[in-house]
C-alpha cells in the first residue's frame, strides 16, 4: 500500500487527510509538536485501518527531526505522498509590518517556507523513484493583503512560488500548492484572538478536494479546494 509523511497531523487539516487516507489503507508517518495528541491521532488511524503507522513528535523547524522523519518513512519503502501541512502564524494577534520583531518574522519562514523545502529534498529521491506527489498547503493569504498578515501571508506566497518551480523541475512528480480556504483550526482561531469562527468550514469538509490531487493526475499547479470536484472521502 501507498506511504504518506503528512505534517502537523495532530489537529486541523493534516489529522483529517489522515485520517481520509487510513481508511483508504495507508501507511502513514506523522509529526506534531505535541507527543500526547499525536499519540491519540495516531491511535484513531490504525483503527481506521491504515496498514502502518508511524507518529515521529517533534518540530519541523529542527533539522534533527527532519532527519528522522525521512529515515522512518524510508524504513516503511520510502514516499508517495509529502504533505507539508504544518503552519505558524507566529506572534499572534498579528502585528502589522512595520511592528514585526525580525527574528519572530524568520521563525515564520523558517517553519512555513524552509522545512517543506528541507523536508522535500530529503524525501525527493525516493518520490522521484515511485512517481510520487508533494502537496504543500497554502492559503488565501499568499494572494490577498489583509492586514496583519504580513508575515504568514508572505511566507505561504514563497511557498507558492517555490511549489512552482520544483514543479517545473521535476516534471515526472505531480507538485500541489492548494489553499484549503478558511477553516475551523487552532490556527484561524489564533488569527482572530477572541471572535467567534464557528461560521467557519471544518476541516473534514475540505479533504474530499483534497483527495482530488491525491489520487487523480490533475497537473502540478496551485489549487483552490473549493474549485475541485470532491472524490467521495
């Protein structure tokens, strides 16, 4: 069966793609900052009936842990699917530019911008090997000015554009950039400190489109998931 290395597979997005692709019988590698609650997710996927699991703690940021996660899913046969999933917004509420302190600004790239990268060239030559598929999860924010996200919004444009070109690369994977669109998630919650967000989509709404660049052979490129015709999660 298929492997997947999903990031930040604790809450959110990346706990209901993967828990989507265990029922589909998967095997999956999943980190999280927080042991105990991946330890939880990763007991509900084997439930599911992924055929292995692999829940590696730790932060995408740390090099270390980077090392690790390519070494475990090297060990299951190596990757068909890198999600880089795992976002900061950092400081929150959101300071405007010019109130950003630079280092918290760089702690944001280095989370939403450099460890795909770094993720993704330690796991591209095994996708390179089985044809496999690299979905970086971006937002709304990386093509629209709203104020106050300046750090976040401009990290996930680089991770557009830097999505595009190693599709223009690597013509022989298929390279996703998808913005999922407003959903209920701590993340959102901490975008908005105190306001209710419960008009917003929850995530397992999202992940029939996402299934879309996951098992279809759309062309690389940049999505917006409500733009896809969902496949029956």
């Amino acid at each position: 069966m298929p492997t997947a290395l999903i990031t930040g597979a604790s809450q959110g997005l990346g706990k209901a793609l993967a828990l989507a692709l265990a029922e589909r019988g998967w095997s999956l590698v999943i980190d999280a900052r927080r042991p105990d609650p991946l330890t939880a997710v990763a007991d509900r996927l084997v439930a599911a009936g992924a055929a292995a699991v692999r829940p590696v703690p730790g932060d995408v940021a740390d090099a270390g842990h980077r090392a690790v996660l390519a070494t475990v899913a090297a060990d299951l046969g190596g990757l068909d699917l890198l999600v880089n999933n795992a976002s900061t917004l950092g400081a929150s509420p959101q300071p405007a530019v010019a109130d950003w302190v630079v280092d918290g600004f760089r702690w944001v790239y280095d989370v939403n911008v450099l460890a795909p990268l770094a993720l993704t060239q330690l796991t591209l030559p095994g996708l390179r090997t089985r044809g496999g598929r690299i979905v970086n999860v971006s937002s709304d924010a990386a093509v629209e000015a709203y104020e106050g996200w300046g750090a976040y919004g401009s990290s996930k444009a680089a991770l557009d554009q830097l999505t595009a070109i190693l599709a223009a690369e690597e013509p022989k994977l298929r390279v996703y950039a998808v913005d999922p669109g407003d959903m209920r998630t701590q993340l959102h919650q901490d975008a908005f400190p105190g306001e209710d967000i419960s008009d917003r989509a929850e995530p397992e709404s999202v992940v029939p489109a996402l299934l879309r660049l996951v098992e279809d052979d759309l062309p690389s490129g940049r999505y917006r998931a409500s733009e896809l015709t969902p496949v029956a999660a």
